[in-house]
C-alpha cells in the first residue's frame, strides 16, 4: 500500500512514519487489485476441482468398460473405440 506522508527534518532523520495518511485513490486501486486476484484464485480453484471431476468419471468410464468386458469374455470393435476416447 502506498503512503502519503510530510515530513520535516527531524522526521525525516528519524524516519517516523506517524501522521502519514493513505490517499483515497490508492486505496481504490489497492482494493481492485485485492478483488481480482480474489477472484483469480477462486476462479483457479473451480477449474482444477472441475478437471478432478472429468479426471474421477474417465476413469471411472474406464473401470466400468473393463468390468463390461470381463463380464462378456469378449471384446468389440465399440469396446476398443472406447477406450481409445478415454485416453
């Protein structure tokens, strides 16, 4: 955050930074910024929750696809295609 201070010579040499006042217009932009990087993230969180989601229902395509065919003892061109689309 960005600072707005006077200071006379002895403030200066001793570096104190009482009185200072926060401009209205940085804060502004300082919230803005805070807003969208809040929104960055969560919106990052729901992206990588989504592609969990697609990543668990393949595979589980894929279990039950091998289940499908253990059960039958045989497989078909449709079962070979498949799994070729879960890759």
């Amino acid at each position: 955050m960005f600072y707005l201070c006077k200071f006379n010579k002895k403030e200066k040499q001793s570096r104190k930074v009482e009185g200072c006042t926060v401009s209205e217009e940085l804060k502004q932009v300082d919230s803005k910024v805070t807003e969208k990087n809040v929104a960055l993230s969560i919106f990052s969180l729901i992206e990588r929750l989504m592609l969990i989601i697609v990543v668990l229902m393949t595979l589980g395509g894929v279990g039950f696809e091998i289940l499908a065919v253990y059960r039958t003892q045989s497989i078909a061109l449709a079962d070979i295609l498949l799994m070729f689309l879960y890759l």
